[in-house]
C-alpha cells in the first residue's frame, strides 16, 4: 500500500509529478496548462436573473411585511395593503440592483488583477500569472506572497504563516 503524499519524501514526491527542484521547462509547462487547465476556481453557473431576483422574497423582514399586507387587504384595507407592497417592491428591487452591480463590478476587478508567482522554469526564475501555474511547477516563496496553489514545501527558512482565517488563531505560526 502507498504512504500518504504527506509521509513521503521530497524525492518521491518530485518523482511522482515528473519535475525536479530546477522546476520544469517551458514546453512541458504548456503541455500541463493544456492537459489540467488554468489553475483558477471554475465559476459556479449564476441562477437566472429572474430566480435571483424573486429569491429576494424568501427574507424573513419581506415575508412579514407581505403577510400584513395580505392581512390588509383582506380585512378590506386597500391603502395599507398597497403602501405595504409597494415599500416591499422597492425594497427587493434596490437589494437586487445594488448586488447586482456590485457583483458585475467585483468581477471586473477580479479580471484587471493578475496576481503573479515566481516559478522555476528552463533553470531560471520566472513571474507567470497564477493562473499558469501547474502541477509540478517549483514555486517560489517569500514574506507576503500569496500560495497560488496546493503544493508541497520542498525547502524552508524563517518559514512563518498566518493561519488566522483557517484556525482563528491571532498570531503567525
């Protein structure tokens, strides 16, 4: 039975992804990229504008104010029922607007910023994009970079990380 990747040494790790600690060369890192894709999060498919909108009603704040409306209108007071329903209206319909293009504007932004990471290709340093990086692409790490991917530590020195999102934890471990 094979060890876990965890219990295995760097070498036999290096070996099973076909790379070595010089990183790899520029034709099998676009041979990857095809073969595996970007490395980014595939976008979950976006529910239909109408779904998105009409989902709006299912907040409890909307449902009582749409129930007392019901009320009003039947125990025959119009004037309530209509000034209640259209404030609901309004309501859902600023919510929705304002997530709306703030959702399209996050995404513009995601599109503008390209974070890059230092890789080792061809025995040398390179920046790439993060959506470039691959499997068995040696990455390089310093004080504040992000980690574009999973991956396994081959080297460290002074290593500290900050887990805080993960664990809670206040400080740098």
């Amino acid at each position: 039975m094979e060890p876990s990747w965890w219990l295995q040494s760097s070498d036999e790790l290096l070996g099973k992804l076909v790379t070595s600690p010089q990183g790899l060369t520029d034709s099998e890192a676009r041979r990857r990229q095809q073969e595996y894709g970007p490395n980014e999060v595939r976008d979950t498919t976006t529910a239909p504008l109408l779904y998105q909108f009409v989902r709006r009603f299912s907040n409890p704040l909307v449902l009582i104010l749409l129930a007392a409306s019901l009320i009003s209108a039947v125990i025959g007071d119009v004037v309530s029922f209509a000034i209640i329903a259209l404030m609901v209206l309004i309501s859902v319909t600023l919510d929705f607007v304002q997530e709306y293009r703030a959702g399209r504007a996050a995404e513009k932004l995601r599109q503008m910023v390209q974070v890059r990471s230092s890789v080792l290709r061809d025995g040398g340093t390179r920046e790439v994009p993060m959506r470039e990086v691959v499997p068995g692409d040696v990455v390089l790490l310093s004080a504040g970079t992000l980690v574009p991917a999973d991956g396994v530590l081959l080297e460290a020195r002074d290593l500290f990380l900050n887990q805080a999102m993960l664990t809670g934890e206040p400080y740098a471990v």
